[in-house]
C-alpha cells in the first residue's frame, strides 16, 4: 500500500486526534494536556521520545533501517487567547482559548507522519526528528527547543527541515504552496510614549498636549514607509493602538501607541527601527514634547532555501499530482518562529489551503479570527506530504 493510501486509512484517527486537541486549547509554553496527548498518539512506535524542560514540547527521533543523515520535520501545537464563535460540535470548552491559527491540524498531521514512517523504518536511509512544538504564538517555543537541543537530537544536525501551516482562507482547500526566499516576514513590536503637560481642554496654550503630536506621528510613519523604502522590499508599519485621554474637556498627560513592524528583508529591518526612533524623536522636539519608543525584537524573516522549497513543491506534484502546489507569488506578511531552525538547518516553510468546501477563500475568516473554521479532509494530504519529504529527502543522501 501506498504512502498517500496509508495516510488516507488514517483519516478518521486524524480526525479524531486533532478535534480531542481543539476542544481543549492551551496556551504559550506550556501545554500539559497537549502534550499528554501527543505522548498517547505516539505510544507504542519506535521513538526515542524526550520531553522539554522549560517548555511542554515532545521531541521524537525514528532511527531508519539504514545509515544516513537527519531531517527534521515540525508541528506547532499551542493556540490563542480567542473565545471560538464557530459553533463546531467539538468548539473549544475553554473561554478565551481557541485552535484560531490551526495548530491542532498541524499536531495531529506530524503524528500522523510519525505513525507513517514508523511503518516504514527499515526503508529510511537516515533519521527523522518529530519538533512538536509549544509557544509559537509569540513566545518563541522553536527558539527555546533549539536551546535544549532539538537539532542535535538525532545526534547530528539535520540536512533539512520542514515546517506547514494550514490557512482558512486566502488558499483553496488542499493547495499547497511555498516559495524559496522570504516566505513570511520578520514581525517588531514597538511602543511609543508622548509625553506633554495636562490641563483643561479650553486653554490648550498652558498645557503641552501629545495628542496632535501623536497623531502627526502616525501619519508620518505611513509616509516614511512610502517615500523611503522600495516596494519590491517590502515595509509594513501599522498602529494598532492609539491611548490618549479620558474626557473631551480635558488635555491629557500622555498619548500612547502601539505598532507592529514587518519587514522581509534584514536591511529593511534594521533601517526601518532606526528611521522610525529618529522620525518620533524629532516629532516630539518639533512639538516641545519628550517622547520614550522601545522596539520589541520579534521573529525574524523566515527564510525558505531554494532548492528545499523546488524540492517540496516536486514532492508535493509526485504524491498528489502537479495540480495540488502553486508557487507562491510573494511572501505573506505574517510572522512565523520556524524562522529560528531555518536560520539554523536549510529548509523549507509550506502552507496549505485548510478552508471548508462550502466557503469561499476569498472571504472566509482568516486565521486568529474567532470564527475561523479548518477543514479535516487536509489531514491525511498534510501527514503524507511531511512524510513523504522526510523519506525522500533521505534517500537523496545515500
């Protein structure tokens, strides 16, 4: 029997694995349920599993029947502070926690895989390393594995690694697609303090009020980005927080805003916190204002080899025919910590289309949303394909 056939006979244990996660989401690095949870799904196959100290991951190596390299494959496993709206018979039974981002889809494909390749041990030219991973949703879980050691954990490091990521919309269900080069950006955070004098509302010239400065800023910073940068590098500065006052009649103390970064590229990154700290600084001399700006480091760009990417996008072609990958015609501007082990190990950060036959891509609720809703019929395509790419990619080695 086939891989790809194998994969499918799993569909309803799939299924099953990934709603049991859903209903019970949890948060940041640790994830005890979660991992409880893999370890059971795991039991039984010839892994030699290790579980993280600081952080809830499980790290499984399949030692192949024949001598050869390592290759890493990658799930993430934590979800959202989001309270579900989808109305699913298995919804989160948790307030304010939800598999909104659909890493209980990717938990349950990498065990699949697990179960896929153990079946085939023998065969394996090499190792693979199962990274089920907590904490990607801001706390640097892949980051924190690598401090403990997941890509030595077959001994060597890895000749390649791979990462997926499910979508509930933009893709139709069941397309894969990747890209060599930049596949998502790099994401900062900064915040910004104005600070100015209170008073009352109607003698704003006795007062220092940040208001008018910190709307300046904001509208300065989306023309910073056009008039400075090139847009076939892209740049993406959003305030997404705007705090300031407390009563129409009254001039506050201080105006606070909150920004994300994105960029693709590591000159654009470090251009753009520089241009961004000069450009609010001299805003707020401007207005006889004094201003505090701190940039939050978030992930970096992640960064997909080209030959790795060429390689997944053949594999995917070969399992499931030519029809089922598209190469991606730019990066998206989201942020991913698989960034951390491609900055280590060349390899490759794929997604797939997730989103429900009866709903539209183009209009489906995205990812993060409350509503946003995965189609399980991408279970078995999903654990076949990081099967699949291990296998082969080992047996380009021999």
């Amino acid at each position: 029997m086939s891989l790809l056939e194998n994969a499918r006979e799993m569909a309803e244990d799939l299924a099953r694995l990934r709603q049991d996660l859903h209903t019970e989401p949890e948060l940041g690095l640790h994830l005890p349920r979660t991992q409880e949870k893999v370890l059971a799904a795991l039991d039984g196959l010839p892994l030699e599993i290790t579980t993280g100290d600081a952080l809830s991951s499980v790290t499984a190596v399949l030692r192949g029947g024949r001598p050869g390299p390592a290759v890493l494959l990658r799930g993430d496993m934590d979800a959202l502070p989001v309270t579900e709206r989808t109305g699913l018979s298995y919804s989160s039974r948790l307030p304010e926690r939800m598999h909104a981002c659909g890493h209980d889809l990717h938990t349950a494909m990498l065990a699949g895989a697990a179960r896929l390749l153990a079946d085939r041990r023998q065969d394996l030219a090499g190792d693979v390393i199962f990274m089920f991973q907590p904490g990607e949703e801001g706390w640097e879980g892949a980051k924190v594995m690598i401090d403990e050691g997941v890509l030595d954990a077959a001994g060597e490091r890895p000749v390649a690694a791979y990462g997926m990521h499910v979508l509930s919309t933009v893709l139709p269900g069941g397309l894969f697609t990747s890209r060599g080069g930049p596949m998502l950006a790099a994401a900062d955070a900064l915040t910004v303090t104005v600070r100015g004098r209170g008073g009352h509302g109607s003698t704003p010239h006795l007062s220092a009020d940040p208001i008018p400065a910190a709307c300046q800023m904001v509208t300065a910073l989306q023309t910073l980005v056009t008039r400075e940068f090139d847009v076939f590098d892209p740049v993406v500065v959003t305030v997404g927080a705007f705090h300031a006052g407390t009563a129409g009649n009254i001039i506050p103390d201080q105006a606070v805003l909150e920004l994300t970064v994105r960029t693709f590229s590591d000159t654009n990154r470090e251009k753009i916190q520089k241009r961004i700290i000069e450009l609010l600084m001299d805003t707020g001399t401007a207005y006889g204002l004094t201003v505090d700006a701190a940039f939050g480091r978030g992930y970096p760009v992640t960064v997909n080899d080209a030959k790795e990417s060429a390689f997944a996008g053949d594999v995917v072609g070969e399992l499931l025919g030519a029809d089922r990958y598209a190469i991606a015609p730019r990066p998206i501007t989201g942020s991913e910590d698989f960034s951390y082990v491609l900055e280590e190990v060349p390899g490759a950060f794929i997604a797939l289309g997730a989103c429900p036959p009866d709903l539209d891509p183009a209009t489906a609720p995205y990812n993060h949303s409350a509503e946003a809703v995965f189609d399980d019929a991408v279970l078995p395509d999903g654990a076949a394909i990081y099967a699949a790419l291990a296998e082969r990619r080992l047996s380009m080695a021999e």
